[in-house]
C-alpha cells in the first residue's frame, strides 16, 4: 500500500512554504530509499476557490501537509526533525 505526502501552498509562495518545500524534499530524499511507496504531491493553489478540491485539506493555512488525505500541519513550520518524526509516524 502506497502512502501519498501532499504539500500544499499558494501559487506565490511566502518564505514559509519555500522552508517546508525544502525540508520535505530533504526528508523525501533519505525517506525514498527505505520506503519505495512514498508518493510525493507538490500542489500550489493558483486560486483559493480550488482549495476545496483538494482532499484532506481542513485548515486554509498554507503551507499544509496532508498525509494519506489527513491534514497535519497548516500553517506552521516545525523544525526538521520534528517533520521527519511526523511523517514516519503517517508512514506508520
């Protein structure tokens, strides 16, 4: 069974989705070899209207991480460690 990682943002960015951009891609990077099912969505919403057609997103603060259509971030930015730990703990 794949899981899939959704990170989403608008389509102009702030400094706070290009920090979390960079700590998934990081995360992904060492993540993607012990867990081939990964599945990785980088999703930038051009117009706000469109936030509701994405699955799993509660919160309309961006960035957000959903996991397998479960928000688990929205608007925050946790340290790397504590978003590697909250993506292995989705990963189950």
């Amino acid at each position: 069974m794949g899981v899939r990682i959704d990170v989403v943002s608008l389509s102009e960015p702030c400094s706070a989705c290009n920090i979390i951009y960079g700590f998934v891609k990081e995360i992904m990077e060492k993540l993607k070899e012990r867990y081939s099912f990964l599945e990785i969505n980088y999703i930038e919403i051009k117009n706000l209207r469109d936030i509701y057609s994405i699955e799993g997103l509660e919160v309309e603060k961006f960035p957000a991480i959903i996991i397998n259509g479960e928000q688990i971030t929205a608007g925050t930015i946790p340290d790397i460690k504590e978003l590697e730990r909250i993506i292995l703990k989705g990963i189950g």
